[in-house]
C-alpha cells in the first residue's frame, strides 16, 4: 500500500533498488531469494508507474527466477 501511494519517480528507484539487489540475492542465499523474488513479482504491478525500461528489466528479471 504504502509504495502504490508513492510518486513515478519513487517508483523509479524502487525499480532501479529492485535491479540492483536480486542479482546478488539469488547468487548468494537462494532460500531467501525464493521469498524476496515472490514479494517483488507481487509489487510489480504497483511499480509499473516508474520507469518503463527499468519496470521491463526488472519483470524479466524477476519472471525469468521462477
């Protein structure tokens, strides 16, 4: 709720956070990356405000874990 309310630009570095932080997550604790990659597929749709190309890397990304 609290990230829906939350402007395009803040959207954007919510995406570019997102980016940043999987790839390390999944490479180094692959229990924990099965919870976090579940919540942000979750939280995709209300980052979809932000940028477009950060919101395509990061769904492809993110959908590509499953």
């Amino acid at each position: 709720k609290h990230t829906s309310d939350q402007s395009p630009e803040c959207k954007t570095i919510k995406l570019a956070d997102l980016l940043s932080n999987v790839p390390s997550i999944i490479a180094n604790d692959p229990e924990f990356a099965k919870v976090y990659v579940a919540e942000k597929l979750d939280l995709l749709p209300v980052l979809k405000a932000g940028d477009s190309v950060l919101w395509t890397r990061a769904s492809e990304l993110l959908n590509g874990y499953k």
